[in-house]
C-alpha cells in the first residue's frame, strides 16, 4: 500500500472545537489588529462555525423575505394601479365606449390593452426574477464571507447545475 496515494486522498484539516474563551481571544486579536479584519472573520470568532452558520441562515432568510415583500408589493402596484390606468388610458385615447358596436370595441379598445397589460405583466416578472438574481447573489457573498472562500456547503448536483 502506498502511504502518498493515502495522504493525497484525506487533505482536510480535522476539525477541532474552540472554546469561547479561545472565540473570545481571537475576537478580541482581531479587533485590536492594525488591519481591520472582515466582518466575516470577526464573527466567526466570536460565535464559532455553528453561529456563523445561524448568522448565515438568517441573513439568507431576511434576503429571501425582503425580495418576496419587494416582489409582492411590485406586482399589487402593477395590478392596482397600473393595469387600470391603461385601460383608461386606451379607452379615453380611442372614444370606444360601451354603447359601440363589439367589433371596434374589441378591435379599438381591448386587443391594445391586453396587449399593454401583457407587456406589464412581461415586466413585472423580469424585474421580479432579477430582484431574485440579487437576492442569491448577496446570499452567496454572505456565505462566502461568513463560512470562508472554501466552505463548500452547496448539497451535491447531478452535473447540469441543478
């Protein structure tokens, strides 16, 4: 049996627990160091690895609740206010009105406003799907900061991504 084939498989480091008096020592080094160290590493000293994840978690929980609150509030506006006004708009551009015969109604008035509402809607779900962009975005780089480059805790993919 080669002993190099076996230390080349096992890099890792084990992993050993620090006591809060140690958390606190190294909080209080990078605290009082000339360079200020990142946010991440500060708190990774002072909670450990289990709070940073907690941290972590709720950082990632506040993210997805502020984008889904953004999200909702948008597409309440578009339907409450927008949707409504370009049916108005249309009708009052066009002097379609109720008592006109069904053709020019749908031809004037309600094929260009599904068409404008349909644009709306369109919006509605690229400015929602890029707010959910952000949102993962600054939950990676929170990850990144809290846990360090080299944690990996993505759960394993089947080679596509997903």
């Amino acid at each position: 049996m080669n002993t190099t084939a076996a230390g080349a498989e096992d890099k890792r480091k084990p992993r050993t627990r620090k006591s809060a008096a140690q958390r606190a020592a190294e909080a209080k080094q990078a605290d009082t160091g000339t360079a200020a160290a990142p946010l991440g590493t500060r708190i990774r000293a002072r909670v450990g690895e289990p709070g940073a994840r907690s941290v972590l978690a709720a950082v990632r929980a506040g993210l997805v609740v502020a984008s889904g609150l953004a999200s909702y509030v948008l597409a309440m506006f578009a339907a409450v206010t927008v949707v409504p006004n370009t049916f108005v708009v249309v009708s009052t551009g066009t002097g379609v009105g109720p008592s006109s015969p069904l053709e020019l109604q749908l031809v004037h008035w309600l094929a260009p406003s599904l068409f404008l509402i349909g644009l709306v809607f369109v919006l509605v779900l690229v400015v929602v799907r890029s707010l959910w962009l952000a949102q993962r975005r600054l939950g990676e780089r929170a990850r990144r900061a809290l846990l360090g480059d080299g944690a990996d805790t993505a759960p394993a993919t089947d080679g596509t991504g997903r």
